[in-house]
C-alpha cells in the first residue's frame, strides 16, 4: 500500500484537499492522485472513499475532521474497519501511533510555528513513526529544506498553498507533494 501512495504522489504531487462535499466530484474529476477528504462525517465517509476510488485516486481521511465520532481508539478503528480509506491524516499523536498499530498508511501533520513547534514535531516523528508528514504553512520553503534534512521521511507542504509557485518552491525545497485547496491547482 505505502508503495502505491508513493507512486501516486509521483505521478502528480499535487493533492486535493476537499473541504466541501461539492468538491468530491471536481476532485475527482481532475488530474489529482490523492484526495484528503476534510469535510466528511461518519454518514457520508465510506461513500466518498468509494467515489474516490472509482477514480482511480487514493482517499486519505483527515480523522480530525471526520463529524459524528468520537476522538479516541475506537474512532479510528472504525474509521480503518468501515470507512476503509487508503490512509488517515491526523496531527494527534494518538491517532498516528493506534493507526500505525492498526496497518493504517500515516500521515501526521505539523503547524510550524516557531522553534518549540518544529522540535516538538522532530520528536513526535522519531516517537510515532508516520509513513508521512504534512508541514503548514506550506509556503516555507526555507523550513521545508530544514524538515528534508533532519528527517528521513517524505514531507508534504500544505496551507496558504495558492499559486503554482508556492507548489514548485515546496517541490525545490524537498516536500515530495503539496496538498491545496485551491481547485484551479488540481489540474496542474
């Protein structure tokens, strides 16, 4: 599995980051490997996972979103028995550490915000183990080369992504995708 995400990021490392139910069907209409659902609840989840897949894209399931449950172990037991999404996105360290345990492909995310962030971060990685990372703001390519160089993980850029600069400076800098929801991206 971790294989195939990787090859789908390959093949386009821009993902769609649908924050509205109306989204799913541009999302996966467009050029997009990968699609992080933001905007589901545990009624319409396993739904949009299978239109995803329909499109031959992966669906990846922001945990810390998904409405209508709860925020501990069984949350995402459900989630990987169910809904059955091809990974989770989560900045709790729980979740990625019960999701690891559970085979879940991971990917913890990081609010960067001054050096006691990007630390705490460095130590959640070695602790956790993520399959993944996605550091935000994603217009940091400074950073970005700094998160490249300390661990040996793939890094996505999200947040305050809105050009196609902002996607090639993150892809300079060493991020292997950034994720937007800026629509117009999708198709690059």
């Amino acid at each position: 599995m971790k294989e195939n995400i990787f090859n789908h990021i390959e093949s386009n490392p821009v993902i769609a980051a649908v924050q509205n139910i109306e989204d799913v069907e541009i999302a996966a209409a467009s050029e997009v490997g990968m699609i992080i659902l933001m905007c589901a609840n545990i009624m319409n989840a396993a739904e949009m996972v299978e239109r995803i897949r329909k499109s031959q894209k992966l669906a990846i399931i922001h945990i810390d979103f998904l409405e209508g449950i709860g925020r501990d172990q069984k949350a995402v037991e459900y989630v990987a028995t169910s809904i059955r999404p091809d990974g989770i996105i989560s900045t709790r360290n729980s979740h990625i550490k019960y999701a690891k345990q559970l085979g879940i492909f991971t990917i913890q995310r990081f609010f960067l915000i001054d050096n006691k962030s990007y630390e705490t971060a460095l130590l959640s990685v070695k602790t956790n183990k993520p399959d993944m990372i996605e550091v935000m703001p994603g217009v940091m390519p400074s950073i970005i080369r700094r998160i490249t160089r300390d661990l040996s993980i793939p890094v996505i850029a999200g947040g305050l992504i809105s050009t196609k600069q902002d996607i090639m400076e993150a892809l300079e800098a060493g991020a292997i995708a950034a994720s937007t929801g800026k629509k117009d991206l999708w198709e690059l």
